[in-house]
C-alpha cells in the first residue's frame, strides 16, 4: 500500500518524507487555507519536496474552467496530479485532462456507481471518503469493498483507489486487508501508526536493564 499524507503544511511533509515511507502528498482548498500562504507557492514546494503524486485541485465547477486550471496546476510540476469532484462535469474533465497526459484524481466520492464512472473516464485515482460516511452511519470501509470488487472484474481499469477521510490507525489496516492501492492520511494518524503500548512497555524494560550494566555501546 501507498501512503500519502493529507496536509498542506511544508514542514510536516518534508519530516514524513524524510523516513522514506511517504509515495504522495493530496492537498485541497481547505488544506491550503489553513497554510495561510499563496497557492502557488505551497504547491511548488511541497512538489520540490516529495518525488511521488501531488494532488492539486482545482476550484472551478464548469467543464471548461476545470479543464483550464487543471492545465495550469499540470504545468507547475512533473508530479502534479489534478484533482478534480465527482460531477459530470468533473468527469469530463477527467477524461479531457487524461487524454492530454495529465493525472487525474476524482474526489469526493461516495457511491460504488460513481467510482465506476471515474473509472470509465481515466482517472489515475479514485478519492472514497470513508470518515465521511461513517459520520453519518453508513460502513465506509464496505465502500472500499465494492469498488475494490468492481475495478478488480475489469482488467481495462487502471484507477488507483486512495482512501480518503482517514479517522484513525484502523481505517487504514482495514483498507489494506481490502486491498486498496493507496490511503492518504493526516500527519497525526500515520504517525500512531507506529504506536503501540507494549512497544514502549519493551522498551523501557530493555533500555533499564541495559542501564543498570553501566556499559555504553560507543564508549
């Protein structure tokens, strides 16, 4: 599985980078308002900052501003992917951006069906937000099920489906065990998941026995 981290925020990004275990980086309107910087200039670092997907959205509605902002973000960086919502009009988008070699990301989805029309029309990824439904009492995770089902019945589909809307440690084990090809998550959660209480526990029993020897490794 892939991780991409959901954040607009530079330093996060470039300390999550920096373990090796970071493939991409999402971003949206919110993310970048809360950076409190210019759009542009967030974008061109984080995309200086990581080697793998970048995703940008665009902010238009109609197919047509879609198409062209989407050109423009597509231009500011190699690894920019643009994202773009789950609507007709965002579907042609997807499919009039892809056909000119740009990535697409369809986001905001939320119904087997809609993933396979973004499928249909080229996306490079498929964005589900499983927090979102589990907030109003629907099974997140079993929308992952059902897209994972659907794209695997059709050799032709090449749609990535990233997990979205992450809550905790536990969506993204489970979107795993799904098979999902990616999950991006803010930095909090894929930071816990290295946490476990035992670990710690272990840790300080050995780090206390060691102690009590006096010696040290370097001397």
């Amino acid at each position: 599985m892939k991780f991409f981290v959901d954040t607009a925020d530079i330093e996060e990004i470039r300390d999550l980078a920096a373990t090796g275990l970071l493939d991409g980086v999402t971003t949206n309107p919110s993310l970048i308002a809360k950076s409190g910087r210019d759009f542009f200039d967030v974008l061109s670092d984080i995309c200086a900052s990581v080697d793998g997907p970048v995703s940008a959205e665009v902010t238009a509605v109609d197919f047509e501003s879609m198409v062209d902002e989407g050109r423009k973000l597509a231009a500011l960086a190699s690894n920019i992917t643009v994202k773009v919502p789950l609507t007709w009009d965002g579907l042609k988008a997807c499919r009039t951006l892809n056909q000119a070699g740009t990535k697409v990301n369809v986001t905001l989805c939320f119904s087997p069906s809609q993933a396979l029309l973004a499928a249909k029309a080229g996306a490079a990824f498929i964005s589900p937000f499983v927090g979102r439904l589990d907030d109003i009492s629907h099974d997140g995770m079993a929308l992952i099920a059902d897209i994972k089902k659907i794209y695997d019945n059709y050799e032709s589909f090449r749609t990535e489906i990233l997990v979205a809307s992450i809550r905790h440690p536990g969506h993204i084990v489970e979107a795993a065990l799904l098979g999902a090809h990616v999950c991006t998550v803010p930095p909090d959660v894929l930071r816990k998941l290295a946490s476990h209480p035992l670990t710690d526990r272990g840790l300080e029993a050995f780090l206390e026995d060691w102690r009590s020897t006096g010696q040290t490794i370097l001397g």
